[in-house]
C-alpha cells in the first residue's frame, strides 16, 4: 500500500511504498516518516528549496525531539556551526559537517550532510556525554 | 688562530594544524596554539580547510595516515607532524596538545 513520507529534515514529500533511503532534494539519509494524508496535503505546497537558519533549527529542534539527543544548549557554538554549515552548502551544495573535510567522493561525503548518522560515532555510542563530533547534538540528560 | 664555533642548530620539526573557520572545536585550540607556540620553541602552520581547496587538498593527501587515527574520516582540528606522520586530533587539553608537540623533536 502506497503511503505518504515527509523528510524531516527538509520538508520533502514522498508518495510510494517504501520511503527513498536518501532524501532527493537535501540528501539527508534515512531521513522520512511516514505522515499522515491530511499532513501531505497541507505541507505538498510549493516552496523553496534552501531552507533558512531558522527553517533548518526547527527541522533539527523537531529530529531531536522524538530522540535520545537534543540541540546543544550553547547558542554560540550552534550558531557558529550554522555559519560553516550554510556557508558549505553555498561554496560546495550540501550543508556539509563543519568540523570534517570532505573527501570529493560523493556517495562517501554523503555522510558528512548536517545532520549525520552520528549515533553510530565512537564520540556518541556508549558513552553518557556523548555527542555528534561538532558538538551541534549532545546526549540528553537523564 | 681561527677559532671557528659550531652552533648545534636546533632541529624543529614542522607542525601542522589542520582547521576549520566555523569549526568551534578549532576556535576552542587557537588559544592552547597560541600559548604553546610562546612557551615553546614550537611552530603551527596553521591551514584552514573548508574556504581554502589548496588546503583541502593537501589534509586530503594525508588520509591514509589521519584518518584511521580520526574515526576514520578527515576531522578539524587535527594536528599533523609530517616527519614522524604522527597525529592529534580534536580538542583536547593543553598538556595534551603540549606532549604531542614535544614528542615530535
């Protein structure tokens, strides 16, 4: 049965059976969930493709709620790291990981779009501060 | 008589940071750099890699050396001896940094 996926991070709408494992338009990883018609309908509007700061921080506030993590507490660093982010996506197309070089391997850069697959980092899995190597998710306290 | 004086030149090998402008991780070594390099007889070259390809492209000549000390990707800061290939990478305390420095000869 064909149901209707949103991409959280950028807002993208998929109609299949299956959601896509990359998302088309921002190229976030794993990044669908399932959403209900109505929400299709009301979201399936045309917009931008960029996202604005503040689009992108409610798109990660949203990621980060449903999750074991949260958006670092300090506004500074966050912010910091928002201007290498938006500036990667304007010099190299994709809100590419501040704190890491990409490799020009696309399909291996992949792993370096804002927000990773970071839970699976040694600098986040098992340990009880951990965080994604930029510092931009940090385990929530229990 | 000629009396010539041979000064031992001290050897100091060459150090690299790699770094990111909008890295916070770089900002928070920058000073620990700073203070290293005025306490010791030590020297960064300081490359910034995301707003410099020439940058970029050398860190990326180095991967099969980083890397495997890095998570097994190309991270900033990393901090690079050439001559011993030996590698620190990310933020850590400024004994650490220190150590690593000297270590290098």
């Amino acid at each position: 049965m064909k149901k209707y996926y949103r991409c959280y991070v950028c807002g993208d709408i998929h109609f299949g059976v299956k959601a896509p494992e990359v998302c088309p338009t921002c190229l976030v990883k794993n990044a669908y969930v399932e959403i209900s018609s109505d929400e299709a309908e009301r979201t399936s509007r045309p917009t931008q493709t960029t996202m604005t700061r503040t689009e992108f921080r409610a798109a990660i506030e949203r990621f980060a709620e449903k999750n074991e993590f949260q958006v670092n507490a300090d506004a500074a660093k966050v912010e910091t790291l928002f201007d290498g982010i938006f500036a990667n996506e304007q010099n190299h197309g994709l809100k590419y990981c501040p704190c890491r070089l990409r490799t020009k391997d696309f399909n291996e850069d992949l792993k370096l779009v804002c927000p990773c697959n970071f839970i699976i980092h040694e600098t986040y899995k098992g340990k009880e501060d951990g965080e994604c190597w930029c510092g931009l998710f940090i385990r929530r306290k229990k | 008589m000629l009396v010539r004086a041979f000064h031992k030149e001290e050897k100091v090998s060459k150090l690299i940071m790699f770094h990111a402008r909008e890295c916070p991780h770089c900002r928070a070594m920058m000073p620990h750099v700073d203070r290293l390099e005025k306490e010791e007889k030590v020297k960064f070259e300081r490359l910034e890699v995301w707003h410099d390809e020439k940058n970029a492209d050398l860190m990326r000549s180095y991967r099969p050396v980083i890397a495997p000390k890095c998570g097994g990707q190309l991270r900033t800061p990393t901090f690079f001896c050439p001559e011993t290939s030996d590698v620190l990478c990310g933020e850590v305390p400024y004994d650490q940094l220190k150590d690593w420095a000297l270590k290098q000869g």
